[in-house]
C-alpha cells in the first residue's frame, strides 16, 4: 500500500469522501473550462467569417459600384456605332467618321479598363440571361431560336451581364409549312 492509501485508510470515510468530492469538483471545472474554450474558438470563428463576409461584400460593392453609370454611358456608345454606320458610305464625311472612331475606340478602351466588354450575339442560340428578344422571323437554314441580327449590343461588367443584347431570333419554319399542309387538305 502506498502512503496516501494508508492516511487515507486511517483517517476513516471523511477523506476519501474529501477526495471524491474534489475530483468530482476538478471534473466540473474541466469540462467547465472546455466548454468556455469551445464557445472561445466558436466566437473566434464567427468573429473571422464576418471579416471574411464583410471584405467580400466591399469587395464586390467595390466591383458593382458605377454599375448605373456605366449603364446611362451604353447608350452613347450605340449612338456612336450608329452615326460610323450612317456615315460610312458617304466618302465626304471620311475625315469624321475617324475622328469619331478614334473616340469611340477611346470610351470603349476606359469602358474595359473598369470590367465591361462587349459580347456577340449573332449566330449563337437565344440565352434569355444575355439575350432580350425584340422580334421574330422566319430564317431558312437557321436553327429555331438561333439569334440572326443585333439591335443593340449586349454587355457585361465583370463577368455578369450589364445589358443584354437587344436581338432578332429565328422561328422554325414548321408554323410556315403547318399552314401550307392546312391550305391543301
């Protein structure tokens, strides 16, 4: 027997029941301890999401945030694209038609520098997310809902769409040939 055994042998049931009751009380206070240090690492990790959420959120504020500006400008640049088709015939307006090239060029350079690009339409299958249908024709050899002219440009700002591409879709040609079938029987 070792000597702690003995004293506590020979001091009767009050030592042992001493002892039990501080390794009872040291038990409470660990697993008291480990549930601050739980609730510690849970708030430490909370705390570190909210630093992260919050840097994402001005992060893509920051990305977004001349998103209005950048739309009122889209216009201007049509009108740009408009004036160099309206006036390329015409050999006497060779020296503005560059000249508003040269600008155009200029404003589309500043749009890319701040995320926007331009994206193209014609050829592609209708994608309701880059394209807004403005009208329907008939289009031998196209595919159904395959976009075959550009109203207006589409474009987009960091990947998301900015404004989508104003576009003529082709229709089957099944509505044609339904009827002339109909006309015949």
């Amino acid at each position: 027997m070792s000597d702690e055994t003995e004293w506590v042998e020979g001091m009767g049931g009050e030592p042992q029941e001493e002892i039990r009751r501080l390794r009872e009380a040291l038990e409470a206070k660990a697993r008291e301890a480990e549930g601050q240090q739980d609730r510690a690492l849970r708030a430490m990790a909370e705390l570190d999401n909210a630093k992260k959420r919050a840097a994402r959120e001005r992060e893509e504020y920051t990305r977004y945030a001349n998103e209005s500006l950048l739309r009122e400008i889209l216009p201007v640049l049509d009108n740009f694209e408009r004036a160099l088709q309206a006036a390329k015939g015409e050999p006497a307006a060779a020296a503005v038609t560059a000249g508003v090239e040269l600008i155009q060029r200029e404003l589309f350079r500043v749009l890319e520098k701040f995320g926007v690009t331009s994206f193209d339409s014609v050829g592609q299958p209708f994608d309701p997310t880059r394209h807004e249908a403005v009208a329907r024709v008939s289009a031998p050899g196209q595919p159904e809902m395959t976009v075959v002219g550009e109203t207006a440009r589409g474009y987009m700002l960091n990947g998301r769409v900015l404004r989508p591409a104003m576009v003529t879709v082709a229709m089957g040609d099944t509505g044609s040939s339904g009827q002339a079938n109909g006309a015949a029987a």
